[in-house]
C-alpha cells in the first residue's frame, strides 16, 4: 500500500472588513484545490466579522488568533503558502513596518524569512489608499516577494450593488 503525500498547509489570514463575512469561499476553494487550511485572524476580525464557528468546522482546526504558551505544542504545521483575504489598510502598513502587535501580523513578518508564497487581497477604500503610507508598505510588500490580487474598496456601483470579492483569485495567485 502506498502512502499518500500529506497536503501542502494553506495559512489564511483573516482581517477586519466586512468582506470578511465570505472567508468560507476562500476555504472551501483552497480545500478543492488540495489544500489543508489553518486560519489565523487578527482580533479585531474575531469581534463578529466573520462566522469563526462556521470556519472551524470547515478546516476542523481551531483558528488562531493569539500567541500560544511557552511549551504548548504549534497547533498548525509550517505553511506552504500564506493568503491574507481580506488584507485592510492597518495589517498592511503594520507588516510593512515590521509592527508585529499581532499573531497574524507577526505570522506575516515571519513569511519573509520562511521564503513561501503569500497571496493579498486588499480591501481597502480609494481615500485610504491614497495615503502615502499605504503606497510605501506596497511598494516594500512586493519588493519582499508578496503577490497582490487588484485592490476592493467594496464602494457600491451605480447600480447601488457592490462588487464581487473574487475570493479565488487568491489561489490564482499563488499557482
């Protein structure tokens, strides 16, 4: 009997936007294409933004939103690639900055050094991208490797309808 080669360790790293709320089409996507998921969220997306019972139960895994104890066992294997869906303006200028406040920030800092993938889905207004920090952190961001999907301001359309968050294009990403 052959054994079968363990699936490659998606980390998702969830943060506050309202967007949020669709993070199961991110997993449920990133499952089909063969990957185990762990979701790591910043605590500020852990105050409603999204359903965190629903997201263990489709990754069976508790989702990560604080520092672990000294001695306690790493609940996640190292990653083979990092999406940050939805990405908002504060987590990208921290993880530019090297501001590691956060588990998912620190997470973020850390992928540098690990040397794997990681995919972004800004959601982001235009006002707040307009800002010349935010311009900085993407310029060092993509100098360090990261891949970025086209940015969500999430603004309705003249219809009054807001446009569709391509979840997905966060794996296209990383292929």
């Amino acid at each position: 009997m052959t054994e079968q080669a363990p699936k490659p360790f998606l980390y998702v790293v969830v943060c506050a936007a309202g967007i949020a709320a669709g993070v199961g089409r991110l997993i449920s996507a990133a499952q089909e294409r063969n990957w185990e998921v762990g979701v790591i969220a910043t605590p500020a997306a852990m105050n409603g933004f999204f359903d965190t019972a629903a997201v263990e139960a489709l990754t069976g895994r508790r989702i990560r939103s604080a520092w672990r104890r000294p001695g306690d066992p790493r609940p996640f294997p190292p990653p083979d690639a990092v999406v940050v869906a939805p990405a908002t303006f504060n987590t990208l200028n921290k993880w530019a900055a090297g501001l590691a406040d956060t588990l998912a920030v620190a997470t973020l800092c850390e992928t540098y050094g690990m040397r794997v993938p990681v995919a972004v889905l800004p959601c982001v207004s235009d006002t707040l991208t307009a800002h010349p920090a935010y311009q900085d952190s993407l310029i060092r961001l993509r100098a360090m490797g990261v891949r970025f999907g086209e940015p969500y301001a999430g603004e309705p359309g003249e219809d009054g309808g807001r446009p569709e968050f391509r979840w997905e294009r966060a794996l296209d990403l990383l292929a």
